[in-house]
C-alpha cells in the first residue's frame, strides 16, 4: 500500500499520481521503493497511456532527497542491475506510458531529476522554483540532473545551472529548455489535464511507437548515470562535504522554514572552509 502517494484514476488511460511527505515533501529511499511498486503497475496495467505526477503541497513538487536518511540501504520490490532511482527513471522513460510532471513549489535536486526522468515537464509561472543545489553543498548531481540538462539546456547553460547551484523561476526554466512551458498558474492543471485527456484518447500501440522512435534523440544511458552517482557518493564522504552539510542542517536544511524556501540565496551565503 502507498503511504506517499495518492493515485487518482481520472480514466482508465489516464492516472493522476499526487506526492504528499510533510513537512516538505523530501524523497527518501521509502519513496523510491514505492515509485518502483508504482512502476510495476504502470507497465503491466494494458489501459494505462498517461500518468501525471503533481504534489500535494504548493510550496514543494520535491525538494531534494533527505540527507538524514541518505546513510540508509534501498529497499526493493525486485532485483535489478542499475541502483534502484536509476531502475525507476529509466524504466520511466522507456516505458509505453507518458510520463508528464505537473510543478507548483520547489523542484531541486533529486526533485529537479525526478521531473527531468519524466516526458514532459509544465510548471506554474508564479510558483515553481527549479535548482539543482549540489555544488554548493560539496557534491554532484547524482540522479542524472548533469545527463539531462546537459541534453535539454545545453552545455553552456547546464554548467550554469549546476556549478551556479542556485535557484531558477519558472520562465527561465522553459526558456532555458529544462520545462516544456511555464503557465499561469490558474491555467496549469487544466492545460495538462486536456493535454492527458487527449494524449490518452489516441492509439496506445502508436504513441507507444511514437516514443520509442523519439526517444533515439537522446537518453543517457546506464554508464552516464552511474558515473555521476559514483561521483556523487565519493564526494558525499569528505571532510569538507560533511562540514558544509552539518552547517546547512544547523541552520535548516531538510526541515520546513525560510531556508528551505529561500535554499539556493541561503546556500549562497553559507560560510565554507577551504
């Protein structure tokens, strides 16, 4: 039974998925394990076309993963060769089912990746927030935020974006091609609904073709991902990395309040050694 997500069958084509893990909806390995249980119903479900993933909470899609758990062994429901996040975003992206990320809130990090696995991304003009803040915190992306921002933005900009670790609104986003489009926000639900709603109505079998032949444009594959996240942990254990993170937390890193809210200014201003 899911305890952090809430599917809503709007028809048997087209599944709303709603993320909800107060305070600030952190992704945690409980959350993984489920995305994976998820993943097992979305490809042996023959009516499924669209799923659509939002949030519960309008002030956080994702906001990255929970360091305080970062120490913990994943979970699975079964056994792959790729590390479990990586058995979920590409089974995603290869997968029959279109994969759209509705985004209100913040979107960093591992939130910003779990968007980046998706489809399609649309995120409300007003209140979307995107970063991916690893740099500042002595780290890599290492959930494949350098793969496909690298892919989506350019080289130019997805160095902006990663070795900036800072926060970026909605309408940079989609100019910068990390976001299909940023809309009002009142506008938002309803732009995604109707384009699910149409997506779902057509063929399965030719937009399953459709997306196989689309996806040839580009995804990352396993060594790409794996480098990054090798990467990633050999950074996570250092001296520095450990410091800068007990100073973040100290300060409120991982827990509702203005840090969070405000995270890439914060990070800016978070005194470091060396």
């Amino acid at each position: 039974m899911n305890t952090q997500f809430t599917v809503n069958r709007k028809t048997p084509a087209y599944w709303r998925v709603t993320f909800h893990n107060p305070p600030i909806n952190l992704l945690d390995p409980d959350t993984i394990y489920e995305l994976l249980t998820l993943m097992d119903r979305f490809e042996t479900d023959p009516e499924l076309k669209v799923v659509v993933f939002d949030s519960a909470d309008p002030d956080y899609f994702i906001a990255h993963y929970d360091m305080a758990r970062a120490g913990e062994a994943q979970k699975t429901p079964s056994a792959s060769d790729l590390p479990a996040w990586f058995d979920f975003t590409t089974r995603l992206a290869k997968s029959s089912v279109v994969s759209i990320a509705e985004i209100r809130g913040r979107a960093r990090g591992i939130g910003s990746e779990f968007a980046l696995a998706c489809d399609m991304r649309f995120a409300s003009r007003e209140k979307a927030v995107f970063g991916q803040p690893e740099v500042a915190v002595g780290v890599v992306p290492g959930g494949g935020g350098n793969e496909m921002l690298a892919r989506l933005a350019g080289r130019a900009r997805a160095l902006e974006i990663v070795l900036g670790a800072d926060d970026y609104d909605a309408g940079t986003a989609e100019r910068y091609g990390w976001i299909n489009r940023a809309l009002p926000d009142a506008e938002l639900t309803g732009f995604v609904d109707n384009l699910a709603h149409r997506i779902a109505s057509f063929d399965s079998r030719t937009l399953s073709e459709a997306k196989r032949l689309l996806n040839r444009a580009g995804l990352p594959d396993a060594p790409e991902l794996i480098e990054s996240r090798t990467a990633f942990l050999s950074l996570a254990v250092t001296e520095s990395t450990r410091e800068t993170l007990t100073k973040a937390i100290a300060q409120g890193l991982g827990r509702a309040g203005g840090f969070e809210l405000d995270l890439g200014a914060r990070l800016g201003r978070l005194e470091r050694s060396g």
